[in-house]
C-alpha cells in the first residue's frame, strides 16, 4: 500500500475519533446502567469480561480476514457490527442475553481500543506510513480517538440527567442511551469511505513468518500488561469510585473526561521521547510510574486522593501506545502487519477479560481498591520484564 503519510491516513484518524466517542460514553455508562438494573459488582465484572473476550475472537477473524477481504470490506463489515451491537444494548435488559450481546458485540469497557477495527487500521497506518514517522503518525492517530473519548465520558452523565429532569425512567434512558452506537458506526463507515482506493493490497498476506518468535515473546508480555489492566478498566474504575467514596455520576464522568485529555495530549510527547530515548526506554519510563500512581490510588483513603492519582495514572498510562504500535510494526516484515496486529492483540484482550469479573466480587466484599493494587502490581512487572528484552535498535 502507498500513501501520503497525514492525508492518506486521515480517514482512519477521522473515523477512530468517531468510533471512540462512542466508547467513551459506554465504558463510563455501561457499570452505572447495569447497576441500575440490580445486577451485583460479579454479573456487572461478567458482562465486562464477556465484551472483552469477544473482542478478542475478533479481532482475530479481522486480522485474518483482511488477507481475503481487503482492509476496506473489513472495516465496513466492523461498522455493521458495531451499529448492531448498539441494538442489542438498547433492547435487552436481562443478564444472559446481555453476555451473549456483549460478547458477539463491539461494546468495549475500558476506555481504549480493544476491537476488531485494531488490527485492520494498525496495518494501513503502518503502510501508508514511512517509518521513521509512524510514532507519531500513531500519536496524532491516539491522540484524536483520545479526545473524544474523553467528550464522550463527559457526556456519559446526560441520560440520567435527562431523565431526572423529566421524571423518567434512568435505566431505560440510559438503555436506550445506547443507540449512540449505530449513529457512530454510520460516521465511522462513511469515513472509512475515504480510503477506496487507497489500500489495495500490494502483496499476498501470508500470516507470520519471519517475526513468529518476537511476535510471540511480545504477545506473552502484553498479555500480563492486560490482565493487570483487566483489573482496573474504566467501567470497573467507575464502579469502585462508586462503592468506595459516593462519586456521583457528574464526577465520575468528569474526572474521567479530565484523564482522557491528560491521556490525550500525552500522546504527542510520547513521539517525541521515543526519537531520543528510543521505543521501549519511552514505553517504560512513562509506564512504571503510572502503574505506581495506580496502586495509590487504591490505598488512599478519600476521593480527591483518589481522582488525584488517577488523573497523574492518566497522564503518562498511556503514553506507551504510539511506541507500542510503532515497536510492532517496525520489527515485523510489511506483509506480516495485520498478523502481528492481531496475534499481540488478541492475547491483550483476552488477559484483559480474565480479570474483570474477579475485580468485580472483589467490590462485592470489599470497597478497598484491592483491583487497583493488584492491577498496577502486575502492569509494574511487566515493565520491569520488558524493560529486559533485546528490542530497541533504533
């Protein structure tokens, strides 16, 4: 595939904007609405883990399927799903059918991007991308799905606003709330319309074949990141602020909106660390102290404590993406990237939805932030493990 770098690659920054409103507003809503049900902190954790692991499976058929289909049919098919996912939400209310939606689904719980699209748009932006750019062609393509993402949790407090305000229901409010799905998987899709033509594909895509072996060591290393941070995804960080300290919905979504910018912005500096420290001293360097502001924010005993280390989490937590994609994309041969998008993926997705329901009968018994603890535990030794791989040769 070619490409003029920032032109070619706007419709997939456009379109992940788009997508990531949507996220936003549910990551923040979907534990209040289920709670709102009656549903208990391990059906809400179960719910959770069920999105993820469908995540997981397709990303998987994305990642594969774009060697028959061609990334554009892909894309287009994932928008349908999406749209269709957003019905489901808004029509079901009881707990079995709502494991079935949430896992054959594209509602995704934690506040970043754990979908089918990953793969597809990973691999484009890498090819239509020259390499010593692609950090922060990454960043600029985080940055603006950051942003809405944050609008997007801000906004996530209107339906019960709306519904108090009118004296109606919350939870069907909030249920139908839900619909913002299919209005952002049509935005999404005529986005993704900008890209005909510019992604043919150049060459047969044969899986992995000579990156197979450093694919694999990342994938297991991303894993144990994503079972840490299975402990603390947005939805579930929205329950504890909840349990713990009364947060009020306002707040909640306030505080979250204030990360996501924090989250946001830092992207940028991210591209600009890893041109002088290189990828995986920036992945670390900025990682570590966030998964200690974590842990903190487990043990602190008052909610501004609490929102204060999160928002200091927020602003260097994910600063490891761009050099995480960029990392992946230059250590693989070109046709290899939709492969090793999806094989260091999906086991992110699945450890991520290992641990949510376990984060959830945790809060049952207990309104410590032992998810937190644990979570920013295990993401520090994750750091440590890659911090010790013969990676960087920048």
């Amino acid at each position: 595939m070619n490409g003029s770098g920032g032109d070619a690659t706007r419709p997939l920054v456009v379109a992940r904007a788009i997508r990531a409103f949507a996220d936003g507003f549910a990551s923040v809503l979907l534990a209040r609405y289920l709670q709102h049900l009656g549903f208990s902190g391990f059906r809400i954790g179960a719910i959770i883990t069920a999105t993820l692991l469908g995540s997981a499976g397709l990303t998987l058929w994305a990642g594969l399927r774009l060697n028959r289909w061609g990334p554009h049919r892909v894309l287009l098919a994932s928008c349908a799903l999406m749209a269709l996912t957003g019905v489901g939400f808004a029509t079901v209310t009881r707990f079995a059918p709502l494991l079935v939606v949430g896992f054959i689904g594209t509602l995704n719980p934690s506040g970043g991007d754990v979908s089918l699209f990953l793969p597809t748009e990973q691999a484009v932006l890498a090819d239509l991308t020259e390499t010593g750019r692609r950090p922060r062609r990454f960043a600029i393509y985080n940055l603006a799905a950051a942003l809405t993402a944050a609008a997007g949790a801000l906004a996530s407090a209107l339906p019960e606003k709306l519904a108090t305000a009118n004296g109606w229901d919350v939870a069907t409010i909030e249920r139908l709330s839900f619909l913002v799905y299919v209005v952002t998987a049509i935005g999404a899709g005529l986005a993704y319309r900008g890209l005909r033509g510019q992604i043919a594909l150049a060459s047969p895509r044969r899986g992995l074949h000579r990156s197979r072996s450093i694919v694999m060591r990342l994938s297991a290393l991303f894993a144990l990141d994503s079972a840490g941070g299975g402990f603390a995804v947005q939805s579930l960080l929205v329950l504890y602020l909840d349990l713990r300290f009364g947060l009020s919905p306002a707040a909640t979504g306030a505080t979250l909106a204030a990360a996501g910018v924090l989250t946001a912005f830092s992207q940028l500096a991210s591209a600009r660390l890893a041109g002088r420290l290189g990828l995986v001293r920036t992945m670390v360097f900025t990682h570590l102290p966030a998964n200690i502001f974590l842990i903190l924010a487990g043990i602190v005993p008052s909610a501004p404590l609490a929102v204060t280390f999160l928002l200091l989490r927020a602003a260097l937590s994910q600063m490891d993406v761009p050099a995480r994609q960029a990392l992946v994309m230059r250590l693989v041969e070109p046709d290899e990237r939709a492969a090793a998008a999806s094989v260091t993926n999906v086991p992110r997705s699945l450890a991520t939805a290992a641990t949510p329901a376990l984060a959830g009968l945790m809060l049952d018994h207990t309104s410590f932030g032992w998810p937190l603890v644990i979570g920013g535990a295990m993401k520090a030794l994750y750091d440590l493990l890659l911090l010790a791989q013969p990676l960087d040769r920048d």
